[in-house]
C-alpha cells in the first residue's frame, strides 16, 4: 500500500492491496487482497471490494455495495477473472458488480463517470461504456454491451448478449430482450422501439440538423417498404455523409447474438 490514505480502524484491508494516493476507506469496510484503488477513491462504509478488481480514479463507493465477488455463474470454478471499474464513478448503496467468467471474456469493464443508482446490478462479462446511467433495481445479464451515454431507467431488465447502443434510453420497468440502436428509446414488457431518444440528444448538445437528419433516417430505416437489409443500403446512400446516421448504420450491421429492437405495428 501506499501512503497518504486514510483508513478507518475497523476497516480491513487485505495484504496485497493497491491503494492509490488520496484514498479512503470508511468503518467496516474490507478490501481484499487482489484489489486496486486508484487515488483518490472512497468507500463510504460498509463496502466490499474482493477478487482481482481495479477501481478508477476519484470513484465514490457507497454502503453495502458488493463490488467484484464471484459472478452468479454455476459454471464458475473460482478462476481468477477480473472486473475493471472506470474513474468518477458514482456506485451508490447495495450495487453489485461481478467479474468475468471463462466462459466469456474473462472480464467485466466499466468506463468513466457512470453513475449506478442503489440496487442496480451489473452481471459477469458486460461490457459498459462511459457515462452510463443505471437507475434504481437495473440488471444487465451476462454479456450486455451498453454504449456510451446510454440511461436505463428503473427497474428494467436487460436479456443476456444485448447490445445497446450509445445515446439510447431505455424505459423504466422494460424488459429488453433484443438490441437497441443507437440513439433510440425503447418501452415496454417486452420492449419495443418507441422512437429516438430526442430529449437526451438535445442535453448532450446535437444541433438541430442533426436531430432532424436522425429522424429522416430512422423514418426510412423503420419504413414498410422492402426488407431491413435493402433498407439500411438506401439510408447509407442517401446520408453519405452524416456520422451520426452511419453509427445506427453499423450497430445494425454489426449484428450480435440478439434479433434487434423494432416498432411496434
């Protein structure tokens, strides 16, 4: 361990652990042997933080959440896998977030300044990009890839293998079983496409044209004409050159193990 930390008397920290400058570790907290904070990082009270996990920079941990314990696989055997959290993260109470397994990657990670409200859960193998949102009682199963800026609102489920893309929004209490495109908003048990998420576009600073193009695009993409293929190929010629539209574009043609998110009839 390095110095300039603070930790609390009744707190353990295990021999082996890496505590970065500026960390601090309140009562009743245990941090095992295999564990990384990187300076700055709080643990509030009553956190744990085992396995072969690293946590970023500046992140807040707060009481009873459960960061890299085993994953709830019973194929898991005890191999070391590891979980990988980003900086300015804010974990809130009860969260739990588990490590990867070697039927997967191997590894859980977590980009920068997500924010995980109380209960939410995040299962082995996920991939989450920055500046996610995971609102309260949230559970990704194994294997989800969430992009960048994504909100998940209360409650929701997310099936094991889905993708969702950057920038959508996902409604509270949705079970989502197929991907979502970025940008878009899905709603609903089972969820379906209920437009673009336009209030979060205008937040993040998308200008007008851009928004209006988006529209125009997934217009065309979700029309009754032809199939999705010939579709996809008519919007990528017709919008050459707007990246925003191009990255739906390749989200859908980039496919995965899920069928994708659609509107309803």
């Amino acid at each position: 361990m390095s110095s300039g930390h603070d930790v609390h008397p009744s707190a353990i920290v295990e021999a082996g652990a890496k505590l970065g400058e500026d960390v601090r570790i309140g009562p009743y907290c245990m941090v095992g042997a295999h564990v990384e904070l990187g300076a700055g990082c709080e643990l509030l009270s009553h956190v744990v933080v085992a396995g072969h996990t690293s946590v970023g920079a500046r992140t807040r941990i707060f009481p009873f959440a459960s960061i890299g314990h085993a994953p709830q696989d019973l194929r898991y055997k005890g191999e070391p896998t590891t979980l990988v959290v980003g900086q300015d993260c804010i974990i809130r109470e009860g969260v739990t977030l588990n490590p990867g397994t070697p039927n997967g990657t191997g590894t859980t990670i977590i980009g920068d300044r997500c924010f995980f409200l109380a209960q939410s859960h995040v299962a082995h193998d996920c991939r989450v990009g920055s500046n996610v949102i995971l609102t309260n009682n949230v559970m990704l199963a194994g294997h989800c890839k969430i992009g960048d800026f994504a909100i998940i609102g209360g409650g929701a489920g997310i099936h094991q293998y889905v993708r969702v893309g950057p920038h959508a929004f996902i409604g509270g209490l949705s079970g989502v079983e197929n991907d979502v495109i970025p940008y878009g908003m899905v709603l609903g048990n089972r969820a379906y496409l209920h437009g673009l998420n336009i209030v979060g576009l205008r937040r993040r600073g998308f200008s007008r044209e851009q928004v209006h193009d988006l529209r125009r695009a997934y217009r065309l993409l979700f029309a009754d004409e032809g199939t999705l293929a010939e579709r996809v190929e008519d919007v990528a010629e017709e919008f050459s050159k707007h990246p925003t539209v191009h990255e739906i574009l390749e989200f859908i043609r980039g496919g995965g193990d899920r069928s994708l998110c659609t509107p309803r009839d």
